[in-house]
C-alpha cells in the first residue's frame, strides 16, 4: 500500500507505458484517475482495472484541461503523477509535437502542485532521446520557462529533431522545479525511457530503422516492455524512492552508454548510426 494519501492520476494510460503503470498503481493499492485522449481505449483499461480506477478522457494541450482535471479531482487532493502522454515525430506536425510534450507539461505542472499533498511525487516522461543532444542547447531551452514561450524553440529544430528539443526541455523542467515542489513537501522527477516495445515504440521502429540498430548494440540488446519502465515510475511515486527528486533517471537499457562509447569510435556501425540521430 502507499504511504502518502491521495489520488494517483496518470496520463497516457489507454495504452503503451501509461497503461502499464495504471495497472502497476492500481496493484500498488493506489486509487486511479486515468487520463487519455483515447476515450475508447481509456474505458477499457479503466473497467480492467474496477472500482479502483476512474477514466477522464480528452486532450493534454485543450486550453481548459488544467481546470477540468482538477473538476474531475473533486477535492481530492493528488499523491502521485504519473505523466505519459505525449506524441512521437511521425504522428504529427512539429509545432504539435513541441505542444503536446513540453509546453502542455508546464501547463499541468503547474496545475497539480496546488492540489499535491506532502511526500507525493511528479513523475513526467522525457526520453533517451533528449541525452542525444547533449547539453549543447540547454541554455536556450532552459531560457524559456512559460507555455507561450515553447513555440520559439522550433526554430533551434530546423525542421526536424522537435522531439529531442521537447524532451530534453522536459527533463531541464524537473531540474529547474524541484525547489518549487521541494517547498511543498513534493517530489519531481523525469523518467527516460530508451526503445519500447509499445504501440507508439513499434511504429517509430518501423520508421526509423536505426532504432533497432542502436536496440540490438545496446548492452541489453532489446527494446524494452512498457512494465520495465512503468515499474521505476511505481517506484518513484513511492516512500522508497522519498529522498529523490530533481532528477532523470536513465530506462534505456544501455542505449546511451552504448552510444557515447560507439561515438568515440570512428569505425563502428553504431557511431555512423549516431550522427545520423543528430543530424550529422
């Protein structure tokens, strides 16, 4: 059982990692407000998982989601997030992807901390992705801190490579409010996921062949089950992980100590693979 009263609310969770970890809470004993913008798929997973969980289907980015959330709370007061949603680069246009997964992030950030009781937890969802760039464009992106100012980081993009930008800038946004929640009692932390095998993880590996390139290098050699890394969020929201916060934790199965170890050598097939990732 949890050790911190509330509700655990968890978006993305009609499918993939979300679903995963809805099912991992609710075995935690957490009661569950489930969000998607799948409103069929969300029914399903909410009547799998009874009594203990409730659906609130609709759109992270909608101007008025952070007020029907917390109507759809009525009072009770949050004990963990779990934020899965988000959209890949092949499922929309760069703008949407740059407002989906980072500057409705911030939106609902600041949305649940009001409403988050003493020793619960944030648990947002960057991406391996983001450690691709490096720290070459943190001062940019850490430089914008509102939702209205997101849309200006297209253009460090050119065109492509929004969803590293987007993730990389989720992961600065822990790091930068974690004094704000550390003064409630709150926790915040990011979870980088590497390949999975979800959904959304199959259909970028049928786009991108280099993801099962860098999957199979990786020391693992695999992609991922969404549980694998639904469980380090389970752990995270609860009274094991109490003194972590402000912080990523890296679920890539070695992908990225594979990469930067491929990167300092000029003939392997993975370092060739790598500047084609940035860019290069």
């Amino acid at each position: 059982m949890t050790g911190t009263k509330g509700i655990a609310v968890v978006t993305g969770a009609a499918s993939g990692m979300g679903e995963a970890s809805a099912h991992l809470m609710a075995e935690a004993g957490w009661q569950l407000l489930l969000c998607d913008i799948n409103a069929q798929g969300l029914d399903a997973v909410t009547r799998a998982i009874g009594s203990q969980a409730e659906a609130f289907p609709g759109d992270i980015s909608d101007p008025d989601y952070g007020e029907r959330l917390v109507a759809a709370l009525a009072g009770r007061p949050i004990g963990a997030l779990i934020h899965c949603a988000g959209i890949s680069e092949s499922m929309a246009e760069p703008a949407r992807i740059m407002e989906v997964n980072l500057a409705a992030v911030m939106r609902l950030a600041d949305t649940v901390l009001p409403h988050m009781v003493e020793g619960s937890c944030a648990v947002l969802f960057a991406s391996s992705g983001a450690y691709i760039l490096g720290g070459v464009l943190d001062e940019q992106i850490g430089a914008v801190r509102t939702p209205a100012e997101v849309p200006s980081l297209l253009a460090l993009t050119g065109g492509s490579g929004t969803y590293p930008v987007a993730k990389r800038g989720v992961k600065l946004l822990v790091e930068r409010e974690a004094p704000r929640f550390g003064a409630r009692g709150v926790r915040i932390a990011s979870i980088s996921p590497g390949i999975i095998d979800t959904p959304m993880g199959r259909r970028e590996m049928a786009n991108h062949p280099i993801m099962h390139t860098m999957a199979n290098h990786a020391p693992l050699g695999r992609p991922a089950q969404a549980e694998e890394v639904a469980a380090v969020a389970v752990f995270l929201c609860s009274p094991a992980a109490s003194f972590v916060t402000g912080t990523d934790v890296l679920v890539d199965g070695g992908k990225i100590a594979a990469a930067v170890g491929a990167g300092r050598s000029p003939d392997s097939a993975l370092s060739r693979e790598l500047e084609l990732a940035r860019g290069g």
